[in-house]
C-alpha cells in the first residue's frame, strides 16, 4: 500500500540521547516534511525538504536536524534529547510545493523522561 | 503574528444531523484552505482543499465554505454518521519562501452519537 512509514511508532528515550526517528515514502514525491503535535497545539512545522539534496527550517528548528539524500528518506534526528520534545512527531510528503495537500504517516510517540 | 483558531470544545451531535465546524484566522490571506481528519493514534488524511476564489466546495456529504472578508471557513458534515467521529483539521496554506506552507489549528473533536 502506498504511503508513508514511520519509525518507531513508540519510543522512550533518556534526556540527553541521541535518536533519529524514520521516514520513508514509496509515492515519489518531491517535498517531505516534519511536524510534531501537542495537545491543545496544531501541527507545528520543524523542518522540511523541497526535493532531495535540499533542506529547511520550519517553525519550530531547534534541537532537531534532517537529510534528504533521497527521494524516499527523510530522517529526523535529536542530537540530545530534552524533555520538551516528547511529543508525537508526523512525518508527511506532497507531489510538490504549489499547495498540493500532505499525506501523512502514522507518527512517533516520543517521551523524553 | 498568524493564528488560526478552532473550536476547542467536543462538538456532541445526534447521528443524522448536520455537523458544522468552524475555523477563524487572523493576520494571514491564505491562498488555499485545506480540511483534514484525524484519527486517535492516526496521521492527518486530507479531506478537501477551497481556493480564496472559491466560495463553496462540495464532496460527498461534506461542504466547505471560504469567506476571505470573514477570515473564516465552515466545514459541514450532513447526515452525520457515528464512523464520523474524529478530530476535524482546518490548515491555511500558501507557497511562502519556495516551501508549501501550512498553517494548523489545533483541530476540533466531533462526536456522533446513535
């Protein structure tokens, strides 16, 4: 089934570690991006990548870095984890970046204790 | 700065009546608004996409309506069904910078009950 595949879908992590969540799409699409939600908070914008090769900030950068090396990857990674990134992070593609609407994977469940 | 603003309250209706949702914005003029739905433990699934041109878009038994001077888009859901129930998502979106740029509101939990 074509989509979006994230992993883990769980994941408790020590404050201060280092995690790369995953994110892999089978539908070729061209621009990939990163959220994460809160509750009582909509989807806030971490990071994004037009096209493979290239990446950038969204709303909420800090702590979190990604790679595009290609079309279907897109690892997001915590250099060193604190407790005000547990949340649950979606990963999601659109065909392009002319407002075309996202297709989003199932999330991470991350609890930074 | 931007803001999009959803009702946080449950909205609780009886199944077969019309469920309607609203989202306000502030400080932006979005050139799309998109609706999606969302699952508990589930990604966001896209629903319908209105144009600023567009006054009203029709799918099925959902019905968006887009008023730019209002800054306010409602999403209707008639004869409204129990498998219904969700959290209902309204984003602006425009191309800003070279990225497709959402804006979410924090989305708007529908119950229909038998």
């Amino acid at each position: 089934i074509a989509g979006i595949t994230q992993a883990p879908t769980s994941q408790i992590l020590a404050a201060g570690r280092r995690m790369t969540l995953r994110c892999t799409q089978d539908m070729r699409h061209n621009a990939m991006y990163w959220y994460r939600q809160d509750l009582g908070l909509g989807l806030r914008l971490i990071h994004y990548s037009n096209t493979a090769g290239t990446t950038g900030k969204g709303e909420v950068p800090d702590g979190y870095s990604v790679s595009r090396a290609n079309t279907d990857d897109f690892p997001l990674t915590l250099a060193s984890a604190v407790p005000s990134q547990t949340s649950v992070y979606f990963c999601a593609s659109s065909p392009g970046t002319d407002n075309s609407p996202l297709h989003f994977g199932n999330g991470t469940r991350l609890t930074v204790t | 700065s931007q803001k999009i603003e959803q009702n946080s309250e449950a909205l609780n209706i009886q199944e077969g009546k019309t469920a309607t949702l609203t989202c306000n914005y502030t400080n932006y003029s979005p050139a799309y608004l998109q609706w999606y739905r969302q699952d508990p433990g589930r990604g966001p699934v896209f629903l319908l996409l209105i144009r600023e041109n567009e006054k009203e878009k029709r799918k099925e038994r959902l019905k968006v309506t887009f008023d730019t001077t209002l800054k306010q888009s409602l999403f209707h859901i008639t004869a409204s069904q129990p498998a219904d129930s969700a959290t209902y998502l309204c984003a602006l979106s425009g191309t800003v910078g070279g990225y497709n740029k959402l804006i979410f509101g924090a989305g708007t939990r529908l119950a229909v009950h038998p």
